[in-house]
C-alpha cells in the first residue's frame, strides 16, 4: 500500500511512526512540527491525549491543521482508550460512531480502530472506507503475549476484518515471548504475503522487535521525539540509523 509516496509492506524497511501529544492545540501543533522538521515519513496523533477528544469539532480544528502540515507526512489519527492503555474514556458503541466521524473528516491518511473494543468492527471498517478513509486495526495488550495459537488468531480475525493494516502490541515476561511474536508475525507474513503486518513487543525487553522489523515482517516502527507514547519507544533519529543498517546489510 501506498500513501504519499510511503509505502507499507510487510519484509521492507519499516516506516518509522512519531507519535505526537499535547494537551492543547498550540502544544499538539507545535510537537508535529518537530517532529516533521525530523522529515519523518509518518505522525500519529494521539487524539486521547488532547484535554477536548470528545469535542469533534475542536478535534476536526486540530485535524485540519495537521493535515495543512502533512503534505509529505502521512497522517495517523488514534484515539487509544483506556482499555488499550491509553486514556480516552467513552462507551463502546460510540467509539465506532467516533471513527466514522474521524474518517468523515477527510483529514487522516490512516484512522487507528481498536478491533476488539469494537461490537462490529467489520462493518465500522467498512464504513470508514465507503468514506475513502484507509484503517489500521490495532490491539494491545499490556499484561502478557498470548500463546502462539492466540496470536494467530488475534491476527486471523483483525485481517479477516479488512483492514488496510493490522497492528498487535504485546508484552513480554521474557525472551521467549518476544521471540513467540516474531515467529506468528513471520509465519502470517508468509502465509498471507499481501498483507501489511505491525508487530512489536513493549518494554525494554521487546526493544528488538522495534528495530528488526524488516527481517519478520512488520512495516512500521514507532520511535519518539520527545515524551514516548507506549513503553520501549526508543528515539525515532537513532531509530532510522539502525534501521538504515539492518536495511543496507540485510538486502
């Protein structure tokens, strides 16, 4: 898939994310120009973090003039809920509402839905595209990795939702749990090589799976500039220099 000349496939280099925060419009404007300054290919806006999410209309405000500054910047728009570890508080079936309402924005290149938080995902995705919005379907979990037969399953289901992208955070208790999650993503990368992975283990033990991402499939890689947005983050400049090794001596 491509967006803005970026392009998200999974056993390429991967795209490095920034997550972007603020409490306020000056603060949440001002952290993207940082971090588009970097020329970083992709932001994330972490909608939850701004003091006004529920406010659509500020939010659309905020959404306009990001989009203004993303000419060459793909934009991720994510409103990540408490149940996901981040810190958006609102009922279920309103969350679906609010991602239709995001996408009918024409603002985001790319809209987060949480596909487990969600009573009818597939339909909530489907109406995001009726929109000519594109979705990346994302579940995190911040107690534990699942076995190896529940990761292919978390990752079955949110493909089989049609999603543009499918995104799965865990977190490690060791390194088996890190090394379990980069095998279930290589092997569904293989098995269904159209699909457009994103795959990372938090904390500082899954560090590594930020940075190989090309070498078992995982098409984007968040790294920070600044406050990180999820645990493990590590700085989004010396990000691209590892990548930009691994990439130069794994091709």
């Amino acid at each position: 898939m491509l967006i803005k000349g970026v392009e998200f496939k999974s056993g390429s280099k991967p795209v490095i994310c920034v997550p972007v925060m603020g409490n306020d419009i000056d603060n949440v404007i001002a952290n993207a120009k940082k971090a588009i300054d970097t020329k970083c290919p992709m932001i994330e806006w972490r909608i939850d973090c701004f003091k006004d999410y529920l406010n659509l209309d500020k939010v659309r405000m905020v959404l306009d003039e990001l989009a203004e500054l993303c000419n060459n910047t793909v934009l991720l728009a994510t409103l990540r809920t408490a149940g996901q570890g981040g810190n958006a508080h609102i009922e279920n079936d309103k969350l679906g509402e609010y991602y239709v309402r995001l996408a009918g924005m024409h603002a985001a290149d790319l809209i987060d839905v949480e596909f487990f938080e969600l009573d009818k995902p597939s339909q909530v995705i489907k109406n995001i595209h009726e929109m000519g919005g594109k979705v990346i379907s994302s579940h995190h979990d911040f107690d534990e990795t699942p076995d190896v037969s529940t990761l292919t399953m978390i990752y079955e289901e949110m493909l089989n939702g049609n999603a543009d992208i499918v995104k799965l955070a865990v977190t490690p208790k060791d390194m088996t749990d890190v090394l379990n999650l980069l095998h279930v993503t290589n092997d569904f990368v293989v098995e269904y090589s159209d699909a457009s992975i994103v795959a990372m283990s938090m904390g500082k033990l899954g560090v590594i799976s930020r940075m190989c991402g090309e070498a078992y499939g995982s098409c984007i890689t968040f790294g920070c500039i600044g406050e990180a947005s999820a645990p493990g983050q590590v700085d989004a400049n010396d990000l691209a220099k590892v990548l930009n090794i691994i990439h130069q001596n794994y091709v």
